[in-house]
C-alpha cells in the first residue's frame, strides 16, 4: 500500500480528512473532505468557549483553499451548530482554517491580499479564476480589517478567556445575590479556578 497521503497538506485542527477526489483528466479540481474530528467538543466561533451541546450537525459547506499543483482546491466541510452557555444562543462551531460564514480558508484569504499588494484587483480574480466583483468586495473587507488579521496570523489569541472568566464572575454574583464581603466574594472566585 501507498503510504502517500495529503493530510499534511492541510494541518486543520480538531478535524480530519474523510477522502479526497480529483477532478477532470487534468486534475484541475479536487474536492477535499473534510468532518469534525469527534475527540474533541466543539468550541464556540464567537467566544471560544465548549459546546454545552450539538445543536445540529452536517452542515455542508464548501470552502476554497490554496491550489495545489493545477489543481483548485476545494474543501467540503461538515460543520456543526452549538449551543454555548456563555453567548446564550446556537453558534457554528469554531475552525481554525476558516472562519464563520467565510467561503475562502485563513491561508487563501492571506494569499489574496499578499497578491493585491502587487496586483490589480482583476489580475488577482482571473490568477485565481474566481469572481472579480468577488474579489474585489473580498479585497475591500480585507484591507479594512488588515491589521487586525495579520495581527491575529501571527498571535492567533483572543479574548475568549477572558469573557469565560467575567461570565463565571458574573455567575457567582448572581447566584449569592451580591456579596456584602468583597474579601469572601473574591476568595469565592479563586475557588472557581482552583484546579
Ligand atoms: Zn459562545
């Protein structure tokens, strides 16, 4: 048996590659499979916190990638809603490679706005055979948020904790209905986080 294997190619966290198909003679398309890899519990797009619970699953979404070789490179994902305590409402589940409602993996979208430094924005769209008004609108959203993406490229951190956290703070307060004791109040919150 072969021991070739893409996988590597595509190093997606807490998710795994189910198969893969090569299109045309050419090999000008492939279509990745792609599902969520069950050891882990989802996480929350919005802020990083677990699942409570699946709210619903297989979700189909079709996410361009980097080409490889000649070939575009789609991804077909498989992705579930939650529910998340901490935001009180059904969220999709974060991935890493894409985010939420975006139709371009991380990378391509880095890729697009390396090329539009260099290139005009129809040069870009006709190189990478997608949509110019696409491309363009892709471009514009991307040079609005640029520092910010490139700042979360190289430091991929959030405020996920740290709205965990306030939440839980919150919580304790409620729950004893204030605390006239900030001592016994704070001490109650160091509980919380005692491993
Ligand atoms: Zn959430």
């Amino acid at each position: 048996m072969s021991g070739l294997s893409i996988t590597k190619y595509f190093p997606f966290t807490r998710m795994k590659i189910i198969k893969q198909n090569v299109h045309h003679e050419d090999a000008s398309s492939a279509l990745i499979y792609i599902e969520p890899d069950m050891r882990y519990s989802p996480l929350c797009h919005e802020c990083g916190s677990k699942a409570a619970t699946v709210h619903s699953k297989n979700h189909i979404r079709l996410i361009r990638d980097l080409n490889m070789a000649n070939a575009q490179v789609f991804l077909q994902v498989r992705d579930r809603k939650i529910w998340c305590n901490n935001c009180r409402g059904v969220r999709v589940e974060w991935m890493s490679f894409a985010d939420a409602g975006q139709r371009v993996t991380n990378r391509l979208a880095r890729y697009i706005h390396g090329l539009c430094k260099m290139l005009t924005v129809k040069d870009v769209a006709e190189h990478l055979d997608i949509d110019h008004p696409a491309v363009r609108a892709f471009a514009r959203q991307l040079r609005y948020f640029e520092y910010g993406i490139i700042n979360h490229a190289d430091y991929p951190i959030g405020t996920s904790m740290l709205e965990g956290i306030n939440n839980k703070i919150n919580v304790i307060k409620r729950k004893a209905y204030g605390f006239h004791d900030d001592r016994y109040f704070i001490l109650k919150v160091k509980q919380a986080y005692a491993a």
